[in-house]
C-alpha cells in the first residue's frame, strides 16, 4: 500500500502581513495595473501576481492577506513582488515586514473507501460533526496538530488549519492510525 501522507499536495496558503501605514485604496487602484477594486461589494483592492500565482487583498489599513498559493515560498515570492510595486509608487515599505501564515489548505487520499458512519462514532462524536444531509463528509476537529480533517467516503480528504506544511503530514498519519484502530481502513 503506498503511503497516504506521499499523496499530500498543498491547495491554498494563506498568510497576512502589513506595511504599517494606512493606504488610499482609491489612488492605489488606478496606480497600480491590473488591480480590482470595488468598495460596493468588498473593502480591500485585489491585485493578482501571476507567477507565482496568487491573490493579494490590500485594505486600507495597510493590512494585506495573501491567498490562492500553492507554497509558503510563493507566499513570500508574491508578497515581494507586492512590496516591490507599492515602493515603486513610493509608499514605503520595511525591507522585511513580518509574513505570518494562517492558515494551509491540503488535500489527500487515503487509498481506501470510508465508511463514514462507523468513523463518526469509532472518533468520538464530541470531535466530528457528521450530517450527510447537509454535507457529504465528515468533519473531524484533530488537537494535535492542531486542524480540521474533511474526511470522504472515497477516502479523500481535506485538511485545513495547519500553520506549518509538517501538519498535514502529522495529521494524515494521526488519521490513519485512528482509522486503522478501528479496523475501519481498507
């Protein structure tokens, strides 16, 4: 059987990080090419890089999230390029303002069919939600590491929460071992 945690690929990564001064979203957006803004409907400017690929969201307090890379490299790699721009329309920018991750999207497969009803009860139904009416998997909310586990009846499943790429390794191998246990995996 191959190893699920080999199957592991990270979705999305989403990191903050501020310039520490107060931004016009207004002059921004028509300063800065190819940006999107539109206070109606949300009240940051989204300007995308494309390599890497990713979405930063600008807001006025001079707060930014970056969302939509595959990598805390190309977080970083797309934020600097951020940086780069708002200098080159000479709003300063620190030469290395603090980049916190908040949040690491991932997705694995387990390589094996779940029986989601026997899981919900075989976790613990105070750490799993499981309503096949409203949602077709389960949710398991892990300690440690610290993250939530969508789990499929394919054996698919989702991991969101992490802060370090290292949790979704730990936490597919803590599922696993959970899952077999129960002599519920394969």
């Amino acid at each position: 059987m191959t190893n699920p945690a080999d199957s592991i690929e990270i979705q999305n990564v989403v990191a903050s990080t501020g310039i520490g001064q107060e931004l016009d979203l207004e002059a921004l957006a028509e300063d800065l090419p190819g940006a999107d803004f539109n206070p109606d409907n949300f009240p940051g400017l989204v300007y995308r890089t494309q390599e890497p690929k990713a979405a930063a969201l600008i807001f006025r307090s001079g707060k930014i999230v970056c969302t939509g890379a595959k990598s805390i490299d190309d977080v970083h790699e797309a934020l600097g390029i951020i940086f780069e721009k708002l200098r080159g329309l000479q709003i300063p920018v620190e030469d290395d303002p603090d980049i916190t991750v908040q949040n690491i999207v991932s997705s694995a497969d387990l390589g094996h069919n779940l029986n989601l009803n026997a899981l919900a009860i075989g976790l613990g139904l105070e750490d799993v939600e499981y309503e096949p009416e409203q949602f077709p998997g389960l949710v398991y909310r892990m300690d440690e590491p610290e993250v939530v586990i969508l789990l499929f009846g394919s054996g698919k499943i989702v991991i969101t929460g992490g802060k370090r790429t290292d949790d979704a390794e730990e936490a597919v191998e803590e599922i696993v071992e959970r899952i077999e246990g129960l002599g519920l995996l394969g």
